[in-house]
C-alpha cells in the first residue's frame, strides 16, 4: 500500500496514451516498424549482381531511419504523458509536473474550490478518460488541468468526499 505523509493513497495516475490517441500510437508503431518491412520486401528485389555489403547497408539503412524516428516520437511522447501525475490522499490533492525536476504543487481538499472532471469527447467517453481541471479558493478560473486522466468520476468522488470531511 502506498503511503504519501503517512496518509493512505487513493488514487495515482498519470496521463495516458493508448485509450487518449490510438491513432497516434498506431501510427508511431507503424512507422518503426514499416522500415524492417520494407527492407525485407527489398531484400529478395535487390540483383544479384550488386555487391552483398552495399546491398546490407543500404538495407540496415532503410530498416533503422523509421525505426529510430519511431522510437523517438513515442518516447517523447512517453516522457510528456509521465511527466503530468495526479496523486489523492483522503486530505491532500498532489500534482507532480516534471521527470527530472519535479514541481510539487500539494493541495489541501479543502481548499479545493472547483473540480471539473470529464470527459472532452465521445471517444474518451467510451474509453473511460478525460480531463481533470482544478481550481482553488486562492484564484479565478482553474489553477491545473491534467488531460487524459483515467477514473475521472473516482477522482471528482475522492475530491469531493474530502471537501466535505474537511
């Protein structure tokens, strides 16, 4: 069981990726691996007559270029979601923003004036996610919104259920 200042931990997430854009995920996962299929497709077109090292190299070449990019669009794109992180104790609301240096914004519930927590279209709907969106008495407006965030209706609960105990 996780503990946060000896409190209990209801509920940690972070922003997620595959239920908030397949399409993009499927498209990061076809463009790296599109390379190793056209390099095998390419490999049995190649002549005979052309030299077996060009021949790997040029290969290697077309295999790793979208393999690489691939790579490094989804874990840009990891790093992004991870960076956003939402973490409910029975008192507190934690926000953690950052993978190296994390900026720590730590909320009491009872401060929490609104809490918006829904879905932002029919696709997030279905898949269960939306955004999160926090405001505290000490502003207008909304002070943090966390987008993709799964559990949405446990987490406006737990908010909710810990204003009113406060």
């Amino acid at each position: 069981m996780r503990k946060y200042h000896n409190q209990k931990v209801l509920y940690y997430s972070h922003e997620t990726m595959l239920r908030e854009k397949p399409l993009r995920w499927i498209s990061y996962f076809f463009i790296m691996f599109s390379g190793i299929a056209v390099s095998a497709a390419a490999y049995t077109q190649f002549p005979d007559s052309l030299n077996i090292e060009f021949r790997n190299e040029i290969l290697i070449t077309v295999a790793a270029v979208p393999l690489l990019l691939g790579i490094i669009l989804y874990v840009t794109w990891w790093l992004k979601n991870y960076s956003h992180r939402l973490l409910l104790t029975a008192k507190h609301l934690v926000v953690f923003k950052g993978i190296l240096v994390i900026d720590t914004n730590d909320i009491a519930l009872v401060n929490v004036q609104t809490i918006n927590a829904k879905p932002d279209n029919l696709w997030e709907a279905i898949v269960g996610i939306g955004t999160v969106r926090i405001g505290t008495s000490s502003s207008d407006g909304y002070d943090f919104e966390l987008c993709g965030m799964p559990n949405i209706k446990r987490i406006r609960a737990i908010v909710m259920a810990g204003k009113e105990d406060g």
